[in-house]
C-alpha cells in the first residue's frame, strides 16, 4: 500500500469553506486524498468558495468525512500529529515536519496517521494538544508567525510527500556529450576565435581557459555541444567568406 | 546582510489580488518582504482581495514594485529563477527547489535573486522560461500537477529560508533527567508495583523490561522523572493506607 493513502488531515474547527477548498487542491497536489473536519464551524454551508478554490480536487472535498468530535476524528490512527505556531507550556516537545516526515511514513506503511491542523482563529486548544502524540511546528520567520491553514498543510503535506521519494526529479533527456565530442567543438572555437582576431596567438591559452570554464557550465548534452560547433564553423566561413580578416579586437 | 533581504519575488501577468495577497502573507512567514509584479493584469485594481488575504503582511503588498515587462522585473538580478509546472521543450534542466536553495542563497549573499511566478492561467511563457538562469520544479504527484501561485510561492520560500539556516527549531527548556533521577524513579516503580500486586516476583525483571522500555521513550525531562516517582509513592502510600494487599492481577 502507497503510505500517502494512509494520511489523513483533519481540519479542527475550521471557519471558511474557501480554506477547506484550498486545503483539498494543496493534498492532491502531494498525493493526499483523505479529508476530515472535526466539529467544522463553516459559515458557508454549501461549500461554494469551497468547490471553487478545490479546482481539480473537487473530489477530496466532496468525499470528506464529519465529525462531531477532535477524539471522533482521529479515533482509528495510529499517530496523531498537531501543527502549533506556538510554543510554551504542553507544546515545548515539537519538531520541524521534515524531523517527522520519515517517522510518519513508516507509521502511515501500517496504519493511518492523522495529520492535525487547528482553527484560524485559535488553532488547537490544550486538551487538543494534549491528544496528539506528535506535534510538529513550521519554521517561520519571528516576524510573522501566523501561517494560513491551507498554507500549514502544504508544507506539511509536501514534506511527507518528498520524504516517500515517489517523486523523480526529471532529468535531462538528451544525452550527455562525451568529451570527444567537446574537444572537436573547442578546437574548432579555438581556430574560430584566432580567424575571427578575438585574441591574438600569445593569448590564446590564456582565453582559451575562459571559454572551457563558461562551456564546462553551460555545454553538457550533445545537442549544446552540436550547437555551440554550429556557431564556430559558421563565424569561421562567414569570417573567410568576408575575404579578409576583421579588425583586430577581442 | 541577511540574504533573505535579497530575494525578490516576481509575479508575472498575475489576474487575481487574492493570490497576490497570499503570497504576501508567504513571503512574510518566510522572510521575505520584496514583491515585484511583471506585466499584472489584477482585475481588482483597489486589491481588496489582496489586502484582506494579506492579513499581518500588507505592507509587504504595499511596497510591491510593478513593472510594464518581465525583462525590466529581473533587470538587476544576478540568478532568475524561473518556476514551472510543465517539462518539455526548454524545460528539461529544472531541479527541485530543495536541490537549488543552497545555491541561490549563495548568490542572494551578494547579489538579488528573483524567484519568477508565472500566470495562474498559463504559468511562464517560453520567451519568458528562456531568460532564467534557473528553472525549478515542486515536487508533485502526478494526477494534479498544477499549484495555486500562493502555495508555489509558499513552498519555494520555505525551502530557501529551511536552507538558510535561521530557524532554530525549540527545544526542551525543560533540563533533561539525569539517568541517577532515573533509576531512583525506577526503584520506586519496581517496588509499588510489587506491592500493589501488579507482578509476582518471578516476574518481576520480566514485567519491568517493559516499564523502562515504555518510560526510555516518554520520561525525558526531570519534571517527567519527578511526575512518574510521584505517581509510584502515591501508589504506595494508597496501597499501604489501605492496610492490605490488594487482590493479585497484572
């Protein structure tokens, strides 16, 4: 089993339906599915800033669960993490959700894990907090601690995401240029450069090394490598097709 | 100087003040206080939206600079780092915003950076994809790839301030238990629960692996230590006060 499809995230106390919205779009974008509000106090009972800010996880939304209750909610898991923005007495045990995000997912490859975020206006109270058996804070900026709900649950949710390693960065597709192929296309720089009086004949080793430090960054696939050839060949006819050399410069 | 100061962040062709108001909001939590918008096409041109989304970080939306294209946007930027949704042609070298973030504060230590958002409606031009010095992409499942701007911005700018290092994640305050605290706890603990009856004798090294298995992981503190001998001498006394051992059970 997939442990993404193990979390749950329980929204407390939640106020606006365009929140709830904005937290399903964020879950299906890190693979999440399962949506519960506990004891919800939304203001809009249709949910309609809710179905339009869900946008494509529409879905999540409409297959949430209600409960009455915070204990109701995460009765059947076996973590139950809370997100706090504070600190002090009863939250002095958290961690930063990349600390957890591992531990989580091994919990979540057994048994569901509930990923717990508090009211926008007083986020989880103490006897909430008490509940949890893991409590996690986002690092923030001193300044402005104060998170938005859906913004606490991407982070968390794209933390646990990059945790599982589902994802596969994309890679360059075109093929690397073998240094063969490198060598012919400084060499034919390297004459480019000297035809064209970019430098004079003492100074082309000096030159030279700039030109394989700025390629040795930018040529890496045999498509760069071809063009950048491209390049020296054509300035190399167009500087003899000119019938002489150009002015001396570089 | 703190390179964080040196991030811009760039929205191009935005349509809605509720996101940009929301980025503020994420920039703030990350520390982050320069907004620029390229080419806006902000169809509220009061930003209500925004300054109400906003919330402690208006004055990040307030200072924000506009300009009439992306190329002046980026004009004094030494790394522009292009965000992209999409793979495909001129979008093969992205990396992951956690495999760049190191790099561009490194480059924000000097230098601004730009962090380039594109269009809710049809994210960053090719033209556009073309004059980034770097292109990222969030780490995504693959059955909804497409990022609200402001969770985008939000994960982007974590990343960078996770990477810079400034956050110190809070630790106990509370000093931790020295292991004589503790084996003082556990001498209590092993003499109640003989006493009340919890284990026979022969039991006894048997059942008290498991109480300092299950306390290795919970008693940390001395406060934690104090509370859990606390608990065994009260036991003890209750049990003595009754004047009798209670019945056998474990």
């Amino acid at each position: 089993m997939n442990p993404l499809d193990n979390f749950r995230v329980v929204l407390v106390g939640t106020l606006y339906s365009g929140n709830v919205g904005s937290c399903c779009r964020a879950m299906a974008n890190m693979g999440m599915t399962r949506l519960r509000l506990a004891a919800p106090r939304i203001q809009d009972p249709d949910f309609k800033e809710g179905e339009k800010l869900a946008v494509h996880a529409v879905d999540v939304l409409r297959s949430r669960e209600e409960y009455a209750t915070f204990a109701e909610a995460v009765a059947d898991c076996a973590a139950v993490v809370g997100t706090t923005a504070r600190g002090g007495l009863y939250r002095q045990h958290v961690r930063t959700p990349r600390e957890t995000a591992g531990e989580l997912l091994e919990i979540a490859s057994s048994a569901p894990v509930a990923l717990v975020f508090g009211r926008e206006d007083k986020g989880l109270l103490n006897e909430e907090v008490m509940q949890c058996t893991h409590l996690v804070r986002i690092p923030v900026a001193e300044s402005y601690t104060s998170i938005n709900l859906s913004q606490a649950v991407m982070v968390m949710a794209y933390e646990i995401f990059s945790a599982a390693g589902t994802y596969t960065p994309p890679r360059e597709k075109a093929p690397l240029a073998p240094q063969a192929q490198k060598d012919t296309m400084f060499a034919h720089w390297r004459d480019m450069l000297r035809l064209i009086g970019f430098m004079e004949d003492k100074q082309t080793d000096h030159m030279m090394q700039g030109v394989h430090r700025i390629f040795s960054r930018g040529v890496r696939t045999k498509d760069d490598a071809a063009i950048m050839l491209g390049v020296a060949r054509q300035a190399t006819w167009a500087a003899n097709a000119a019938g002489r050399r150009p002015p001396e410069g570089g």
